[in-house]
C-alpha cells in the first residue's frame, strides 16, 4: 500500500575488471576501475572504483571500495567511501563501514555498521522544562 517502487541506477564507468560466473580467484585484487564478480572470489578486493557482486557471485573478502552494489553473497567486512546497497537477492555477513546504506526488501546484513563522514557528537539528553518551572539558581517567589 505505501510501498514506493525503486528504481535501479546502476552504477556509472565501464567495468574495466571482471571475474565471470565460471572463474575461481584467491588473492588480493588492487585496480583504479570498476569491478565486478560473478563467480566465486577469495580474498581482498581494493579498488577506487565501484564493485558489484552479481546474482550468483560468493564473496569471501574484505572490500574496500568507493560504493558496491551487493547481489549476490558476501562474507566479509565491507569499506565504501560512498554507498553500499544491498539488493533484493544480496547477503552480506561482516562488518561495514559506508557513508550511505540502503538495503532493499529481503536483502540481508548480519554484522556491526558505522556511518562514516563528519564525526558528530550525539545530542544531549536533557528532561524537558514545564512552562512556568523555575530553573536552578533561581529564587523562589
């Protein structure tokens, strides 16, 4: 009833790095690009660009990224200078640490997440003043 439908806007950039549905990796992945993985990844992926993780990618790494669209699983923590957004069919098991978060209906996030940006004190706890009420300090009359 008060839904909104969302629309996907897929990240801008060419992928410049791939690891396709049938291929393996175990390492540490540094590059300047996009990248995305749709087969099965083990270890670190370092990256100034964006990262997507396909539908039916499994992720075990760390992720450090400017934003990463999650669709498939990932076990790992995750670093994203911008947005992190897990989709309809994305798991992530791990810590996070983003600027902006969205998880979409039936996306699924198991971990401990810190906002990043400007560090803000939380705000004071104070019990509210009665109209009238008189104030410390202040004689009675």
């Amino acid at each position: 009833m008060f839904r909104k439908e969302r629309t996907f806007v897929p990240f801008t950039g060419k992928i410049e790095n791939i690891v396709g549905p049938s291929a393996s990796f175990h390492g540490h992945l540094k590059a300047e690009g996009n990248v995305r993985i749709d087969g099965y990844f083990d270890g670190s992926v370092e990256t100034t660009g964006n990262v997507i993780i396909g539908e039916k990618a499994k992720v075990t790494a760390d992720i450090t990224a400017s934003n990463v669209q999650v669709w498939g699983a990932v076990k790992g923590n995750i670093t994203a200078s911008g947005r992190l957004e897990i989709l309809p069919s994305g798991r992530v098991w791990g810590d996070i640490k983003v600027t902006s978060l969205l998880i979409d209906e039936g996306g699924m996030f198991r971990g401990k997440s810190v906002m990043a940006g400007e560090e803000q004190e939380p705000f004071a706890l104070e019990p509210p003043t009665a109209p009238g009420a008189e104030t410390e300090g202040e004689p009675k009359e």
